[in-house]
C-alpha cells in the first residue's frame, strides 16, 4: 500500500471510531443538540462535560447576537427567543 492508502484508511477509521460518539448536529451553528447523550464516568468527567456544554451554549448565544434583527426573523427568532433556541438547539 501507498502511503496515500495508508492515509485514506487511517482517516476512515478515526471517522467509524468517531461517528458513534458525535453529538447530534442543531439547526444554528455553534447551538446545543436538544437532548446531548448522558455522561457516564466519573463526576470530573461530568463536571468537564457539563463545562463543555455551557461553552457551547455561549458561543451559539454570542453567535446568534451578533446578527441584525432581519437575519434572526428570516431564522423565525427574535431577540427573546436567543436563549431558548440555543438551550433547545432548534430554531
């Protein structure tokens, strides 16, 4: 095999290894997926877990805040409905 093969199949296993563990995809980039999957380990393993989500909850709200009023209506928000759109990940 090439090295070029060598590659391809490397990247196709990190791919397989990696799809059964992604996080469902939101509507809004940088937004939460509605229901994540429960967290089983340890309560650092939890703790570093639920500090990821809040990450991610403030970067989809920062994201969201930076659009003008007439983008957020044609996504069917308003400025009131950031917080929940990005806590329930759908729009």
């Amino acid at each position: 095999m090439s090295t070029l093969d060598l590659a391809a199949a490397r990247v196709m296993r990190l791919r397989d290894a990696t799809r059964e563990r992604a996080p469902r995809r939101a509507a809004v980039p940088g937004a939460v997926a509605a229901a994540p999957a429960p967290v089983k380990g340890s309560w650092f393993a939890r703790a570093v877990a639920a500090w990821r989500r809040q990450r991610r909850i403030a970067a989809g709200r920062a994201a969201l805040r930076e659009l003008d009023d007439r983008m957020l209506a044609d996504l069917g928000l308003d400025r009131g409905g950031i917080e929940g759109a990005v806590r329930r990940g759908r729009v």
